[in-house]
C-alpha cells in the first residue's frame, strides 16, 4: 500500500503516548506517529486534517519539552 493510502483503521495509538502530561495531545499523537510509526508531516497532517506546518510546529514543540533539540 502507498504511503498516501492510509486509511484511520489501519492505525491504532497506544494510551500510553499520553502519560507524559507535559505534552498537548496533538503534540504527544505528532511525536508518535513522526517517530514510531515513521510517518512525514504531510502524512500526519492529511490523517488529523492539519496543515502540514501546525504538525511540524506541535513535533517540534514536543521534542523541547523533552529537552530534545536538532
């Protein structure tokens, strides 16, 4: 299958993602959708129906918060 044929029920998210209660919700699905399930911003943009560049921000933000950075 495509990268661009995703479909909402082939993906499932663990609760788990959300224990960190630093992070927003959008922040905590963007870091585990770029991160574990190796998908581009524009893919995790097309399945939350955000813009691509309010993923990037809500990754990037997530990645500070856990003093990660570069």
């Amino acid at each position: 299958m495509g990268r661009d044929k995703i479909k909402e029920k082939e993906l499932t998210l663990h609760s788990s993602i959300f224990r960190d209660r630093d992070l927003s919700v959008l922040e905590a699905i963007a870091e585990y959708l770029k991160d574990k399930k190796n998908m581009r911003y524009s893919e995790i943009a097309k399945l939350l129906n955000r813009d691509d560049r309010t993923i990037w921000t809500a990754y990037t933000r997530a990645k500070e918060k856990r003093g990660v950075h570069g």
